[in-house]
C-alpha cells in the first residue's frame, strides 16, 4: 500500500526517546528547553513549544486578547483545527474564499468581511505556500488587525530569503504525525512579540506565572499566582526528544519532499485536466501535494480504485462553512472553495517513498482520468 501520508522515523528518534525514558523526567523539562532553543535558532524567532498546532493558535488568539464577541478572518478550506483554536476562545471564525490557483486565502474576499468586531486574520499557508503573504500584512495594517499565520504545512517553508515564522507577527506551527516534521504530536507559537511570548508561555501552564522558567531551571513552582484563563497545553519531554532528531535530519526530509512534488508536476505538466496548485517549490517545504481535476464528477469512485491499485488519496479539506458548527454562523456561499471542492484530491507525499512509487500514483491517476467515467 502506497500511504498518503506518514511519519518518518529513524532508530535515532528511538534512541533520543529510549534516553528520556532512562532518565525518569519525561514531563516538561530539559528536551522541551532544548527543542525549543534549536527551534528558534532554526527560524530566527523565539518558539514556544505546546501539546499540538491547534492549541498553538488558541494560545496565539487569547494572547492577543481575542475572545467572546470577536471575529477571526480565516479561509474556509483549511483543516477544522484552525476553525476550532478561534471559536475555543469565544471568538468567530468568519469563513473566506479562496484563490483559485494557490488555494490561500482571497484578501480582497477576506477585505470585504471585515465589520468592527474583526480583530484579527488568520491566513493558512496551504500545501507549504505563503499565497498573499505581503497583501494580507497591508490589508491587517490598514485595518488595525493582528496576524496569526496557520503555517501547519510550512515548517521550513521560506519567502524572499527568511524562514516562515522568522518574519510577521505570530506563526504557529505543528509537529502532528504527518507534518513536515513531528514530534508526535506538538506545535509551537513563534513570535518576536514579547508580552504574547510570556503569556503563551504562562497560559500553556494553567496559567501559573513563571511556570516555564522554574520548570527549565529545574526547579518547581509551589508559590505561584495566576492571573488568567489558561491551559494544560505543554510539550513532554518524550515528544520533544523525538523532535530534536526529526529537526536534525529536516535537511534530508525537506528535500525529499521537494523532489517527490517536482516528480509530480513534471508527470502532469501540460495534462489538460490533472492541474496542480502554484507553488514556488524551490523555496516551499511542501506538506501536501494537491491537484485539481477539471470536471471531476466522482472522487469518492475514483479514491476508491486509486485504492484498488493500492493507493491512498485524500482531499484537504471538507470547507469549514459547511460543517453544522459553523455554517449557522457563515450563512454564506463561497464561491471558488464551493466550485473546486469537488475536484480536489491529495496524493501520497512523504520522504519514505521511492521514485517509481510516485510514478506509479502519477500513471494510475491519468490511466484512470482518461479511461472511467468519472
Ligand atoms: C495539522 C493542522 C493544524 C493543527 O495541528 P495539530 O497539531 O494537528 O493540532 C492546523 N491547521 C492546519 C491547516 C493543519 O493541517
């Protein structure tokens, strides 16, 4: 079975584990502190480690003072955890449409939903690319909004010479399973804003002030004060002895997700249904590889005898506006994410797989475009 997705792990996230549990501290302590030191020096902004991505941007949201009565600018097609950090704190996301040929987020559709409870925008960086970046700063600029950029997909991903996270306001990242790299689960905010740093890192422990500092120091809180809503949202130990190595090895990874996607788009190049998104994958680590297929009429048919060839295929995502949680808020027709939902799929991409893998999938797709009814 060719798997859409996977984790990617070597005997030295196995030994990195294995010395953790040798040491009997796998709560949050000299790992966690250290992951977060490689973190930062590897995206050029101060990181702080939580338990996974979503909680990431919930942390985010309430640092800035987002909560009840407040609206979040967010695209529709994005996995439902962007969705769930925003309403988590009492906020609403409001659904937005999408570009047709990146899939991130539309800032004059995004423009045009803004009232004066609008407090923030929270751009997705889809598939590992950054689409309107510099637009959606001006547009927050103009409008006196906080930007809290959803890049799940785009550790490592860089804009005109800087890591993601390196530049902006805050960037949340996770390390689920399957992202670009893991630490079984995880995430963290990355931000040079120094009163969001500290209430992140207080709000990721129950809110108890200083928490983190007694922790990295060795030492335990039993005096303390808490002053606000917080959470029980830290990283082990344990995960991040598995994202020291998985950081370790990022160049070999990244890399081989880059090859995979330009094997991809070099198959497909000119097919005049089989359209991949753009993406400037010199420079993106991609998450995902995306294509859309024009006039697709039946993806669960064909996932289902892409997986008869023994292939998994997905599609990111089912849009939030149509979930019953959220549609009665976003009363809403979104017109490109509506139109290209149905033809989207995903296809396998993760470093374990092998060229001829890759073309396999590729063929399959286009035999069966081009021969079922689909
Ligand atoms: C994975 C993901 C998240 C959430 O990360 P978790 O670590 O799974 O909580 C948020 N947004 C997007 C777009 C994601 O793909």
């Amino acid at each position: 079975m060719i798997r859409l997705s996977k984790s990617t792990i070597t005997n030295a996230e196995k030994v990195s584990v294995s010395n953790v549990l040798d040491k009997e501290y796998l709560g949050m302590g000299d790992e966690v502190n250290k992951f977060e030191n490689l973190l930062s020096d590897f995206i050029g902004s101060p990181a702080i480690c939580v338990s996974n991505g979503t909680a990431a941007l919930q942390l985010a949201c309430q640092a800035v003072g987002i909560g009840l009565g407040d609206k979040v600018l967010v695209q529709s097609l994005t996995y439902v955890a962007s969705f769930q950090a925003i309403s988590a704190t009492g906020a609403t996301p409001v659904a937005c449409d999408i570009k047709e040929n990146t899939l991130t987020l539309n800032c004059i559709d995004a423009e045009s939903r803004i009232t004066p409870n609008t407090k923030a925008i929270m751009p997705v960086h889809y598939a590992g690319g950054v689409g309107d970046i510099d637009e959606i700063y001006q547009l927050a600029k103009r409008h006196n909004l906080r930007v809290i950029e959803d890049a799940a997909h785009a550790f490592g991903t860089e804009y005109r010479g800087k890591k993601i996270g390196c530049f902006g306001d805050i960037v949340c990242f996770s390390f689920d399973g399957i992202k670009n790299i893991t630490s079984g689960e995880g995430g963290c905010v990355v931000t040079k804003d120094k009163k969001v740093l500290q209430k992140v890192r207080d709000a990721r422990l129950l809110g108890v002030e200083k928490d983190t500092e007694k922790r990295f120091s060795g030492d335990r809180s039993w005096d303390f004060n808490v002053t606000s809503q917080g959470w029980r949202y830290h990283m082990s130990n344990i995960m991040a002895a598995i994202g020291i190595v998985q950081l370790e090895r990022f160049p070999l990874l990244s890399v081989k997700r880059q090859d995979i996607y330009k094997i991809y788009n070099s198959i497909f190049h000119n097919h005049n249904q089989i359209k991949s998104i753009e993406l400037d994958i010199e420079n993106v680590i991609p998450h995902i590889y995306v294509v859309r297929i024009k006039g697709l009429k039946n993806r669960e048919l064909l996932q289902k005898k892409m997986l008869e060839l023994g292939i998994q295929t997905g599609y990111h995502y089912q849009p939030n506006h149509l979930l019953d949680f959220y549609r009665v808020r976003n009363e809403n027709t979104l017109l490109v994410t509506d139109a290209i939902f149905p033809e989207l799929l995903s296809l396998p991409l993760h470093p374990d797989l092998t060229k001829s893998d890759v073309h396999k999938v590729a063929t399959s797709l286009i035999r069966l475009i081009a021969n079922e009814n689909l």
